[in-house]
C-alpha cells in the first residue's frame, strides 16, 4: 500500500475518533440550565462539513498522487521495457560478434595451419632437390670411376690380346719349323736307296730331328701353360683391382640403413624401495667372424650399466627385429678384448628370418688410411682418418676432428660403427675418441635370457666387468 495513502486514512481515523469520542469531565456543582444556543449546533455541523471536505481534498489530492504515481509506474515500465530490448539487442549483437570473432580465429588458425603446410612442403621439396643434386652429383661420380674403371680394363684386355697374338706367333713358327723337318723327313726316305752309304747320317738326322719335335712339343706345353698362367694372372689382378677399390661412404651408409637392425631389451630386478624396471631400443648390424653370426652393441645402448653396483637380474627378454619380423635371443654375451663391447648370438634359421645383410670382419683394416663412421643411431657418416696406437695394439685413435664429407649432424661416440673401405666391419667406438678393432668376436661372460634368472649370479659378472674397465688405461676408459 502506497505510504501516502496509508498517512492518510490514519489521520482520518484519529480524526474520526476524536470526533465521535465522549470525554467524560470532572463533576462539578449542577448550574442553572440554560436553554440551548442554536449557533452551537450550526457550529458542530460546520465542523463536520469542515471534517468531510478535508477528508474529500484529502482523497483528491491522494488520488492525483495515486495517478501521477501510475503515470511515473507506466513511464518507468515502459522505460525498463525500452532498456530490456536494448538489452537484449546488445546481447544479440554481441553474439554475433563473438561468433564473427571466432569464425576470424577459425579462419586465421586454418591459415595459418596451411601456411605452415606450405613452408613444410617447401622444405620437404627443397632438400629432395637438393638429394637429387646429390644423388646426381654421386652418379655422374661412380659413373666417371665406372668409365675410368671400364678403359683401365679395355687396355689390360687390349694387352692381353696383344700377348695372344704373339704367343700364336711364336706357335705357328713352331708349326712351320714341324712343317720343314717332314718335309726334309720325306726327302731322306725319297734318297735312302741312293744314299745307302748316307744311312748312318741320315739315322743321326732322323735322332736330330726326333729330339727338335720333343723340344717344339715340349716348348708348345710350357706356351700353353704360359698362357694359362697369364689367364689366371689376369684375373687376379682383376680381383684385386676390384678389392684394393676403396668403398664409397655413401654406399656403405645405405647398406647399413637397409640392413641395420633393431635390439629390443626388457629387464627388471628389485631395487631399493620397489621393483626396476628398463626397456630400451637399439640399432645395430649382424656381423661374423667366420663361423657365429652375432648382433654388435655397445654396453651403454643396453639396459645394463657399469656405473651400478652389481645386484642380480631377475629377467631379462631380448628380440631382435628388422622389416615386420623378429627374432627372439637367446644370450648376451661380453667380449674378451673389451667388456663393454656386447653381442648378442644370432642362428642361421633367424638370420634367414630376418633377412639382414652378415658383415664380415676386415682381414686387412691397414689396406686404406681412413675409414667411415656411421652414427649407430643412422643420424649421420662421414670419412675420418685413424691411427696406430703404440700401446694398445687392438685399439685406434680417430681423429674425429678431421671429418672428411661429413653428412649429418653429429659428433663420434660410444657405440657408433666403423667400416673399412673395403666394405667390412673395422671395429666399434669404445668412447669419443677410441676405436676397438675386432680381430674376433671371442666372450669371457655370457647371460641367457628368460624369465627368472636370478640363479646366474649377474651381480658378480658386472662386479667382475666394471673391474676389468677401471683396470683399462684413462684413456679408455
């Protein structure tokens, strides 16, 4: 209810009741009574009149306050309407906005995402340019040796010939000489009744001639073993030409990204607070040494390490996987020449298998002063020139800052590959700056993989590897 209002029906009811309330006053000494004023009525009528017309304003002016009020209400209503719709208008309109914004965002990621699709393909299109550079650059190269190779071979084949023609010549002065002495033969016979006293000479000539057809035959073998001779000598000196030829590095880097191979290991043992658990890959090459086929790791791209103390393994799994198959092994085995180089023992039926080319050992690693090392990851090869170590007859030093056509990005380390020219394996790096040359693959420790093998004792065989390590020189280490 309206305040004003309120106000005034409350002045309205106390007026009424003092209007019609009868106040009772004090007794007092009755007095004479006197007849009655007319004017006292009239005046009491006035009163009420007075009352009412005021009650009457009163309301009136309520009323024009009730409405200015409803009017002021309205006004205000149709104001707070106005305001909603605006409201709701900028609500709208910044809806719209907001969608418009993310559309932009949308349409600016899009961009910007093929954008960089762009300069990826561009890359991706300018290093296949510049591969195919390469690429052809290195054919027109082997190329250049192959033709240079070729005309070496035309000329050796020209001088070949050249003997041939010669060693015919002599054969068939041979044959005329044979010719001759039937002929003479025939003439003696022809003579013989005539030159009855001529017998003896002509005995003595027929001996003569007898033992010059010996010696023309016996000269005819030893040309024709000559020229045997000079056939197989031909062809070893073919064989050699072709083995003294050194190996390009780029060959021997795509024959070891296509025959390389992956070591998966598995192994756990329990550890201080709870059980250890490691898993580790690696890329390596089967090599032999003439009668074992084995894959070739460095320690430190297994799952041991000599920088533990030595506790016992309780399993250890090995697979060995190339192309979509793989090969489970059987052992690990540690080298005698040096502990920290592994190889894991590979079967005919799993080389087979696996289908991985088998690099043999250099039986000459001295033929060429340099030699090409591979990153045993594959990020990277290049030519590096190698040196004899006095002290260490087994062991040489790379000379890792004299790379010669380097390609990729990296520097020698443990574990990395080295090949001989000649296309065999030379050794593997023991550390950054060492190469271990592998005259045989010979082990002193060997682990079999399985499930449980805490009964091998590995604890003492790594007591026993770390021992051996520290006793190497610094140098090695």
């Amino acid at each position: 209810m309206n305040k004003t209002l309120l106000l005034i029906l409350c002045d309205f009811l106390l007026l009424t009741l003092l209007a019609l309330t009868r106040w009772e006053t004090v007794a007092e000494p009755p007095r004479a009574k006197q007849p009655p004023v007319p004017e006292l009525a009239a005046n009491a009528v006035t009163k009420e009149q007075d009352l009412v017309e005021l009650m009457r304003e009163s309301l009136a002016d309520e009323r024009s306050v009730r409405d200015e009020l409803a009017q002021k209400l309205a006004a205000a209503d149709a104001a707070l309407a106005a305001r909603e719709q605006s409201l709701t208008q900028v609500q709208s309109e910044r809806t719209r906005l907001a969608e418009e914004r993310n559309a932009v965002a949308a349409t600016l990621t899009e961009t910007q995402r093929a954008a960089a699709d762009l300069n990826q393909k561009f890359s991706t299109a300018t290093q296949e340019v510049t591969m195919t550079r390469d690429q052809l650059a290195q054919l027109q190269r082997e190329l250049a040796e192959k033709q240079a190779e070729a005309e070496k071979q035309r000329n050796a084949l020209a001088a070949l010939e050249k003997q041939q023609a010669e060693a015919r010549r002599q054969i068939e002065g041979l044959t005329l000489a044979v010719v001759v002495s039937e002929q003479e033969k025939k003439s003696l016979r022809e003579t013989a009744a005539d030159l009855k006293d001529q017998v003896e000479v002509e005995r003595s000539e027929r001996a003569k001639v007898q033992e010059a057809n010996t010696q023309l035959a016996q000269a005819s073998t030893k040309l024709a073993q000559g020229v045997g001779q000079l056939a197989e000598r031909s062809g070893e000196l073919t064989r050699e030409i072709r083995d003294y030829r050194p190996v390009n590095a780029n060959v021997l880097f795509n024959e070891f990204t296509a025959n390389r191979v992956t070591a998966s290991f598995i192994a756990s043992r329990r550890g201080f607070l709870r059980q250890a658990n490691r898993t580790t890959d690696a890329n390596t090459v089967l090599v032999t040494d003439g009668q074992q086929v084995y894959a070739l790791l460095h320690l430190a791209d297994t799952v041991f390490t000599l920088g533990e103390v030595g506790i016992d393994w309780e399993s250890l799994t090995v697979d060995l996987a190339r192309g979509g198959k793989s090969a489970p092994a059987t052992a690990v085995q540690f080298l005698a020449q040096d502990p920290r180089l592994t190889v894991i023992p590979v079967s005919p039926a799993q080389v087979g298998a696996l289908g991985a080319k088998v690099y043999s050992l250099a039986t000459d690693p001295f033929r060429f002063p340099e030699a090409v090392l591979i990153d045993g990851g594959g990020r990277g090869y290049g030519e590096v020139a190698f040196k004899l170590d006095p002290a260490e007859p087994g062991i040489v030093r790379v000379d890792n800052r004299l790379f010669d056509r380097m390609f990729g990005d990296f520097s020698p380390k443990r574990g990395d590959l080295v090949f001989a020219k000649t296309g065999e394996l030379l050794g593997m790096m023991v550390n950054g700056d060492y190469c271990a040359l592998l005259s045989n693959l010979n082990s002193n420790h060997v682990i079999r993989t399985g499930t449980d093998i805490r009964e091998q004792a590995t604890g003492a065989v790594f007591d026993d590897l770390i021992a051996r390590v520290r006793s190497l020189p610094l140098k090695l280490q």
